[in-house]
C-alpha cells in the first residue's frame, strides 16, 4: 500500500459572520464567529486520511496558541504529525469575513507556511519512496515545492499538484508533475483559456496536456469533472446532485479523496471508479458546514454511493 504524504498549508480559519462588512475606521460587531483548522494541505491531508489511507502531513505551524490545536485537530482525524515542523511566530492563519449576502474577503497570513524552506524540507526527503504519493498545492514557497517534487520523482514516487490559489507553473516544474488538479480558475490562468464549460474545460486540459504534463483533471463544482491524458483517455465524471449548504474543501477533500482511492483501491487502473469516489466525497462535503468537520469518512463515502 502507497503513503500519501501531504507538503503543504496548515492554517487556523477565523470566520467572522457580518450583516455588511465595515467601512474603513468603522468599527462593527460580527453576527457570528468561530474559528476552525483548515489550509489547503492540512484539508487534503485530512480527506485522504478519512478515507483510510496512512497520511503523513509535511508542514510547518508557527509558537503560537493555534499551535497545538491545528497539530491535534490533525491528529484527531487520523494524519501522522510527526514531522510537522514548529517555527517561531505565528500559525498560518485566514480571515474571513462574510457579509449577508455570502460574499466574503479573506485575508490570509501565511505566518509559518511562509517559512518552510527547501533546507526544512531536505529532512522529509528519506521519507520518499517508488509508489510514495505526495500532494502539493501553492501555500508554501515555490521554492520548497519545487525542490520537494524533485525529490519525490528521484526516490519513484508520485506527485499530485494542485495549483492553487493559482499561479502559472513555471516551466521547469512541469516535467514533475505526474497529476495536475485545477479547478476552473486554475485552468484558466494555466491554459489562458476559458475553462467553464465542459467542453471549454477539454480545450483548455488540451492545452495543458501540450506543456508535457501527462495527465489532468479538471474540476467544474457541480458540472463535475474532466479526466484527459496523453494516452488519449478523457472522459467526465458528473457530480451527484446535492443540496450544497456550503462549497467550503470541496476541491480539497476531492484531490485528498482521489489520493487516498489511488493509492488503497485503484492502483492507478481504474482512473473512472478512484474519480467516482472522489465526486462522490466532494458532494458529501459541500452537503455540510465547514472545512475539515465536513469531510466525509470512507465509510460515509462507500454507503452515500452504494
Ligand atoms: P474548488 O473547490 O477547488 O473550486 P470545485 O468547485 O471544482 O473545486 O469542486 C471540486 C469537485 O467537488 C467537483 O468536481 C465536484 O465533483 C464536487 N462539487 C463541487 N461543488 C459541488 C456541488 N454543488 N454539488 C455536487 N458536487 C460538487
């Protein structure tokens, strides 16, 4: 069976409810508020454990009090913590502020995610082995990720890159890519191609699959997801029709779901069955409030599809 090892974000959210957001110098009170674990690489961390696979978080927190709480919450879903790093200052942390009518703005400190360097990660590198997966995404310094991802390709492993927030991938790094993720904006700012339609979304993976890389999925929220490779498989996966209360991981927890059906189940074989899978623990979660507590487990997953 595959690790799964995760080289990415840990962040504390901080959810601030507002009626309207306030104007500069203003000062308002929130409706509601709570904070919660979340960080890309932390929520794909936690998707791929709840679906059963031996997860291993590579990530830095910072001296702060969200400190232990970001390492325990991971804990407590099942990632392997002990090789999360603890830097001086503050955790990484996002705030977000929603108004009434749902729209929010997000201010994101990368504090200790900001601080991982190619040095720290040189330590995880004995970790990597053939068939190892490893998750990156694009809140940790580019830098870092690079020289990791060559490091995982040395050793035989896997990468799944999940460009996000997104940024065009340097031309270097594509020869290491195995599996490219991207949602729509990610797609567009890639391909410099419209991406919101299915059939926008084959052009766009085409123009991808072109830069060498040899497999992509393209994500579409409820317009599902498109697979293309450069053997020539393409084929959509429709998402499940749900009642979505909040979208809040979807992408995550569908990469870490994806990740953890190719490395238990699929084997990288059955590319249809590991993305049904992944729709599937996509909808769950945007049935349900949150980011990491949405996720769903694998047996949650396998009774929703049965
Ligand atoms: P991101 O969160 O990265 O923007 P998407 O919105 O494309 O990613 O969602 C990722 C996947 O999650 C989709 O391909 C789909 O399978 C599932 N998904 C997202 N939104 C919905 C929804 N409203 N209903 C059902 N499935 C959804």
């Amino acid at each position: 069976m595959s690790n799964i090892y995760v080289v990415g974000s840990i962040n504390m959210d901080l959810v601030q409810q507002v009626q309207s957001f306030p104007q500069p110098g203003e000062t308002i009170h929130s409706v509601h508020s709570f904070y919660s674990p979340g960080g890309k690489g932390a929520n794909q961390a936690v998707a791929a454990a709840k679906s059963g696979a031996e997860t291993y978080m590579l990530g830095a927190v910072g001296s702060d009090a969200f400190a232990d709480e970001l390492t325990t919450s991971l804990m407590q879903k099942g990632v392997n913590i002990e090789q999360v790093l603890h830097k001086a200052g503050t955790s990484g942390v996002a705030t977000i502020t929603v108004d009434g009518s749902g729209q929010n703005h997000i201010i994101l400190t990368a504090g200790a995610n900001g601080e991982l360097t190619s040095e720290d990660s040189q330590g995880w590198y004995g970790l990597f082995k053939k068939g190892s997966i490893v998750l990156f995404q694009n809140e940790i310094p580019w830098r870092t990720t690079q020289d990791t991802m060559k490091a995982v390709r040395q050793a035989g492993g896997y990468t799944i890159f999940n460009p996000a927030p997104a940024m065009p991938i340097p031309e270097e790094a594509l020869p290491l890519i195995d599996l490219l993720v991207v949602n729509e904006t990610e797609a567009e700012v890639i391909s410099k191609r419209a991406a919101g339609t299915i059939s926008a979304a084959k052009q766009a993976a085409e123009t991808i699959l072109e830069t060498g890389v040899p497999r992509v999925i393209l994500t579409l929220g409820e317009q599902g997801s498109l697979y293309m490779d450069q053997d020539g498989l393409s084929f959509v996966t429709p998402a499940y029709s749900v009642h979505a209360v909040d979208t809040t991981a979807a992408g995550d927890t569908f990469i870490g779901a994806l990740a953890a059906r190719l490395a238990l189940t699929s084997q990288f074989k059955d590319w249809n069955e590991a993305l049904a899978y992944a729709s599937a623990a996509a909808a769950l979660t945007v049935t349900r409030r949150g980011a990491q507590e949405s996720i769903p487990t694998l047996q949650q997953i396998e009774a929703f599809i049965a």
